[in-house]
C-alpha cells in the first residue's frame, strides 16, 4: 500500500501531479526532477528535529546526526563551487538575498542590480519588495542589442557609489563578465553579489563561468540546474562569513529544515559525480539547437540567443501575447511561462514574451535530436492557439514521446 495513500484527497491530486509531470514537456527553466534520492531525503525524518544553530554550536539536544548530515551538505557545496564558506540554511533564494542584504549592509545603502523586465528578479530592488523600502536599488538595463551594458554599470557606478554592486538573473540568457564587475566595484569600494539561482548547475558542471573566487557573496537556490531538491544557500568570502552567518540564523529564521539540507546535501553528492558534467554539458547543447530552430521558425529570441539554459522569446510578431502563448502551450502538454521582454509595453501579467529552458527535460533524456520536433510543436501551437483540438493533438504527440522517457517509474501515490 501506498503511504499516501491513506490520506486519499492529497494523494489524488499528487497522483495527478505526478502524470502531469510524467506526460508534459516542463520547460519553465527554473524547474527540474530531483533524484529519487533527493526525494528520499526531503521525506525523512530530518523533518523532525529541531536544529536551531549550526553544525556543532545548537540551541538544541540531540542534533548529532543533524550535524553530520549538515556539515555534509556545507561541505559538499564548498567542494562545488571552490568555497571559503558556504551557508546551507537559507529556506529559498529570496530569503538568501534579503539575509545578504541585511548582514552586509545599512537600511538605505544603494546596490546597483539589473531590472527585472532586462532579467533581473523581483528581490534584486522591483518597488514591489520589502527590500526596495530599506535599500536605495539603482537598476541597470541591457543594451539595444540584448547584451549587458557593463559601460552603464561603470558609469552608474562612478556616479551613486553604490555599496554593492549585484549580477545574476532570471531571464538573461548569455555569460557574465564577473571580472570585469569585480574592477569596476573595486575602483567605487562596492562588495559585489553574484544570484547563480538559475545557472548553478551550469557552473557546477563547469559550462559557465564560476564568479566564486572573485566575489563577495553568491547566493543560489539548489532546485533549479542544481537539481537538489526546494531551498536556498549563500556562498561567501571567509570574511563575511559570521555577519552572514549571524543574519540567517537568528537574525531572519527559525529552525533549519533538515530534511531540505538532507536533500541538499544528496544532490551536491550528485553534482559532483562526473556525470553532471555531462548533463550540464547537454543542457547548453539543446538549448542552443533550439535556440537555432525557433529562429528558423521566425521566433524573436531576446539577447541575441543564449550561453546557458534558457531562451526568452518576444511573441508578439506572432499575433499572441505572452499569456496566450503560455495557455496554448499547456493545452499542448508544455509548460513555459509568460515573461516581459526589455522594455516590454506590455504588463507582467500578459507580457510579449514566453520564457523557456532545458534543464528539465533534459534531465529525462532528450537531447539535441528531439530539439527540431519541439521547437515545430511549440510553432504550431502558437499557430492554433485559438484551435483547443488542435493543442491536444499535440498534447498527445508530446505523451507519446515523452512515455519512452520514464519519469519515477514504479511511484505511485495512490493503490
Ligand atoms: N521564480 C524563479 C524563476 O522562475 O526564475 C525565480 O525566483
């Protein structure tokens, strides 16, 4: 018998969940599928214990074994990315980014970020978050040809002497010079902050450029190229280490989730087996064929195409908006989402662009063959947005091929 399935209401629609999972393409490229071991150990009985503190100075009995699993991950992890010092708590990326924020610098510092329609993220200073009220956020764009302006950045930066100056995103498809941010926040006496959330797994698999070594602080989250399960994680100078430390715990949570570090712990193992070099090596390879094929198709691609695992595609010259894009999509059985383009007209809500990536259905075998036959789908059904028995003929197309890429096979949550 199922555990779950006692309880028949939640393992109905995690069933549900689970076919979903098993007959779509999932290509939002901030998703993956974590091993069965990593779910093993987010189901654990780490859940159980309280561990507030760290490895070895707890506020609480009986956190030997907690330690040990802990220490793993903090070990691990430093091990990944070449560490001074690495935190493992953080309970996602945007309580990692705020715990930044708050242990290294004073309400109204100014940090310089990237706006969010150019590919920043909301914690990098949209006037929506908590964070745009403590701290002065300066937002810089990319170019008219899609690149990062680091001219821009120099010259803001000379101009507002920002306390920190902060690179990574959620949208931008193409490298990042993190040499060159590091001179320029030397010459103003900025810290300077890497968010990896997207391209973790990427530069753990040693096909992107690792800002470790010459940054401050990198923040991350562990479910996305990473492949570990939900969670966050700040990666530090040894310096910045106790403020960092300090900030996390006490100053902005409560007991650590261990079964989530148990969890993280398993995928950094796993990261670092030679394999994971491979499938970081096939994300970049199918996302640039499909980068190749949408643009035969006479997709838009934003940023001129991509380095690492995503693509951001302006819609519009195809007569959808982004919303219709992405509900077309999901009746065909793949999953993006809508997303505003650079100095999109339009709201976030129903932007000109769709956002997609590779990292998860690369994770279930495809590779650069079955790219062409996507990027067709995705064209035709963009074509048909508006012709619902069309969509599922796709839909169906997409579960037959994807039944030959078995996802959990034997789970089950139901009898
Ligand atoms: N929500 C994440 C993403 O989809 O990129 C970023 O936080």
């Amino acid at each position: 018998m199922n555990i779950l399935s006692s309880d028949p209401a939640v393992a109905h629609a995690m069933q549900n969940e689970l076919e979903r999972q098993r007959n779509g393409l999932e290509m939002i490229p901030s998703e993956n599928f974590v091993s069965r071991t990593v779910l093993a150990a987010l189901g654990s009985v780490a859940t159980n214990k309280y561990a507030e503190g760290y490895p070895g100075k707890r506020y609480y009995g009986g956190c030997a074994n907690i330690d040990v699993i802990e220490s793993l991950a903090i070990d691990r992890a430093k091990q990944l990315f070449s560490a001074e010092h690495v935190n493992v708590q953080p309970h996602s990326g945007a309580p990692a980014n705020n715990a930044v924020y708050a242990a290294l610098l004073s309400p109204g510092d100014t940090i310089l970020g990237m706006d969010l329609s150019h590919g920043g993220h909301l914690t990098h200073g949209h006037p929506v978050t908590d964070g745009a009220k403590r701290y002065n956020f300066l937002r810089y764009k990319t170019t008219a040809d899609g690149a990062i302006d680091y001219n821009e950045i120099e010259h803001l930066a000379r101009e507002h002497k920002p306390k920190m100056i902060l690179v990574g995103y959620s949208a931008y498809s193409r490298e990042i010079d993190y040499a060159r941010i590091a001179l320029i926040a030397k010459e103003v006496g900025a810290l300077t902050m890497a968010d990896i959330a997207h391209i973790a797994g990427l530069i753990a698999g040693g096909e992107m450029n690792n800002p470790v070594p010459l940054f401050d602080v990198v923040t991350t989250t562990t479910h996305k190229t990473l492949r570990g399960p939900r969670g966050g994680m700040i990666i530090c100078k040894a310096v910045h280490a106790k403020a960092i430390d300090k900030m996390v715990f006490p100053g902005m949570q409560g007991g650590p989730h261990e079964n989530g570090i148990a969890a993280k712990a398993v995928a950094f193992g796993e990261a670092l087996q030679p394999d994971f070099r491979i499938y970081a090596q096939r994300i970049r390879a199918n996302a640039k064929v499909l980068e190749h094929e949408l643009r035969q198709r006479n997709f838009t691609l934003m940023f001129g195409g991509t380095d690492n695992h995503l693509l951001l595609i302006d819609v519009s010259n195809k007569g959808v908006t982004g919303a219709q894009a992405e509900v077309a999509l999901d009746h065909a059985g793949i999953t993006v989402n809508k997303n505003t383009i650079p100095n999109d007209p339009r709201g976030p809500m129903d932007p000109s662009g769709i956002r997609l990536g590779t990292p998860a259905i690369t994770t279930r075998g495809l590779n650069v063959e079955h790219m062409p036959l996507i990027a067709e789908w995705i064209d035709r059904a963009i074509a048909h947005h508006n012709d619902l028995d069309a969509l599922r003929a796709i839909g169906h197309e997409v579960k037959t091929l994807m039944s030959d890429f078995p996802l959990y096979p034997n789970l089950s949550y139901i009898d």
